[in-house]
C-alpha cells in the first residue's frame, strides 16, 4: 500500500470522502454519512493558514483504490503539543494493516510538528468495535468513556412545558435570548470566554489536553467554519446584569436536517444552581421547533460524571443510544 498526501481540492478527495462514508454506513446503517461537501469544508479550513487549527490529509491507496484515510489536526494558538488524529479503513478492506500503516504517518507527522500526544475519537455504537480494539492492540491509553443520547422530535409538550416552568421560576434575574449562527456583537467577548471555560469545565476524564485560547476573532472563526460546513447553529443564552453567563449551541446539517448534533452547553460556575442549563436547552428547543421542524432526532454526548448535564438531558427525554471513545498515547522522542 502507498500513503499519499491529498486535501479538499485534490482529485483523490471525493474517494478519501467515501472512505468515511462507509465506515459511518457501516456503523449507523440507519443514519445518513456526513457528506463530502462537510469534509471539504473542514479540509479547507485546516488547510488555510491563519485559523486556530491547522491540518493535513493522506490517503492509503491499495490497487488504485483509496482503501484508507488519515487526517491530522494540529492546534496552533493552544494545545500545541497535541495532534488529533482521524483514521478510518474502508469496512472492505480491513485488518490487512492498512490502519497500522496510516496510525504509523500520522505519528511521523505529529512528531514533525513537534507535537508530543496523539488523541483520537472512537464511535462506539455497540460493544467491541474495531476502533477501541486497534487503540488498545496499539497500546493507547483510554482517557474518556462519553454516553451517547439522542432526544426524539417532537418532544411532549407537556413535559417541556413542565420543565420550563420550573425552570422559569428558579431562575428570576435572568433573561433568556436566542439567536442563529452570529453571536450578538455585544455578546462576542463573554461568548468567547464561555468557550474557553468548555475547555476546562466539562468533565474531560484524563484526555492530555489543556485550557483553549478563546477571543472574540476565533468565535467568528468558528462560526464561519460551521457555515461553510452547511451547518446552520441555533444558540441560546442567558443574560444576568446584561452578560453572557450561559450558552447552549445546536448543529443542524443543512443537506441531511433529520438528525442534529448538540454542541456544547455551559453555566458558568458562580450561576449554576438555578436550573439555566435547562432553559437555555428549551429555549433552543423551541426555535428549532420553528424554524428547522425536519429535525427528528437530536444526539448529544456526556460523560456519565457529568451528571447535572445528563440530569437535563434525562429530564428532557433523551435517552441512551450508544457512545463515543477518546485514546491517546505519548509520543517519545525518538520512538
Ligand atoms: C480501527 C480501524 C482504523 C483499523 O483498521 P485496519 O486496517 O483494519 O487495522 P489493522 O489491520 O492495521 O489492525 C491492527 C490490529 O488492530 C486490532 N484490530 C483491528 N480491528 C479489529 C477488530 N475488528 N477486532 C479486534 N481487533 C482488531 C488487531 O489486533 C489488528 O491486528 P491483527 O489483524 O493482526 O489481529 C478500522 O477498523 C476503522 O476504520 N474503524 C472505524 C474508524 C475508527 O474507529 N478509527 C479508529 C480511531 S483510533
């Protein structure tokens, strides 16, 4: 097998795109793959100098044929002795060492930017996949076991209605607002500093990677990054003494609307207590209601420690549906 560089705008793309196709058929036959036009955009994006993180693309190629994908994401403003790395071999054409030889690149890669860790994501939809096997035949460490759940739609009336009463009531002094794929300008620089509390706040098991530097500029950043991806994002927040001191996002992939992904959601510590985690959550709820009504199903993934946050998910219906993986090992220098 040969590994060679591509990237989004490579004639190889479309068939390294296909790769992740099936791999994601082969795991959620009943869920439509992320389209390729989603993984160009990201390409793009990591491929760009200037953005918050950097990346590169190889494909394993067998007989003509892309048979394997690697892709490496590189923080630059943070986190900078980490690489992320995404690796998937098409379902046909498995243990032949095709993911060994890309695992092996992308180490060389990272160890060439000077990264020290590799993590890495495994889908789990069921017990005793491929992913979690290879990680640990590898000798990486497990660092964060997440619960995938997913919230049917419509939700009963009734119940959110209950909750939002409730919720209503513990929280006097906060006003809730809403808004679609542009933060507020006024709200820009407390938005920014929510997100940086993501990265420390939400339980992270032993995952070896740090606080994330987050400004007003890398908030916009993103928010075109999702664009581009043909996301639309419904947001909440809630104000108190008119500042930002919770969030919840909700991705909605514009081409396949049926099933949204919840991005992150945060109280910040010193206004927990007062059940906003679950108002921002309805109130999401509700413009999603309205404007994107194709939306049946929405996936959402926590630690089990995290309990306040599953606790409002529970709450709000969601319910079990598999979960998610994250490995990582050191890379010694020299090794
Ligand atoms: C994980 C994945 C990349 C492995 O690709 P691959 O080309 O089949 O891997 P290799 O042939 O190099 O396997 C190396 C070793 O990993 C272990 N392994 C891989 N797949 C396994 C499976 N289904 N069950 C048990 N062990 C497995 C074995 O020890 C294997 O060695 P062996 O075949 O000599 O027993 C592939 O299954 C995949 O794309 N899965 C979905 C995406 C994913 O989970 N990526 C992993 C991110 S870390």
């Amino acid at each position: 097998m040969q590994i060679v560089e591509t990237g989004p705008d490579d004639e190889r793309f479309a068939a390294w795109c296909e790769v992740w196709a099936a791999t994601q058929l082969a795991d959620h036959p009943d869920e439509a793959p992320r389209p390729a036009s989603d993984h160009v955009a990201l390409g793009r994006r990591l491929t760009t100098p200037g953005g918050a993180v950097q990346g590169t693309h190889r494909a394993g190629i067998a007989g003509g044929t892309v048979v394997g994908a690697l892709r490496l994401l590189l923080p630059v403003r943070d986190n900078t002795a980490v690489a992320y790395l995404d690796v998937a071999v098409h379902p046909a054409h498995r243990r032949r060492g095709v993911g060994t030889a890309l695992l092996a690149e992308g180490v060389r890669l990272a160890r060439a930017a000077g990264r020290s860790s590799l993590v890495a994501e495994v889908d789990e939809p069921g017990a005793g996949v491929a992913g979690s096997a290879f990680a640990r035949h590898h000798g990486w460490a497990c660092d964060l076991r997440e619960t995938r759940r997913d919230l049917l739609l419509p939700v009963d009336e009734e119940r959110l209605s209950v909750l939002e009463s409730e919720a209503v009531a513990a929280s006097a002094g906060y006003e809730v607002l809403t808004w679609r794929d542009r933060t507020p300008d006024a709200l820009l620089e407390d938005r920014a500093l929510l997100s940086r509390r993501m990265s420390t706040d939400t339980p992270n098991g032993d995952v070896p990677v740090g606080e994330e530097d987050w400004d007003a500029a890398r908030v916009r950043e993103q928010e075109t990054v999702a664009l581009d991806r043909g996301r639309t994002v419904l947001s909440a927040g809630a104000l108190h003494d008119g500042r930002l001191v919770a969030f919840t996002d909700l991705h909605v992939p514009l081409a396949q609307p049926e099933r949204a992904d919840q991005s992150g959601t945060l109280v910040l510590p010193e206004h927990r207590g007062h059940r906003l985690g679950a108002r921002v959550k309805i109130a999401v709820l509700r413009e999603l209601a309205a404007d994107v009504p194709q939306v049946r199903r929405i996936s959402t993934y926590n630690s089990d420690t995290n309990r306040p946050m599953v606790a409002v998910n529970e709450a709000l219906g969601f319910r079990r549906a598999g979960g998610l993986s994250t490995w990582s090992t050191r890379l010694r220098p020299g090794t």
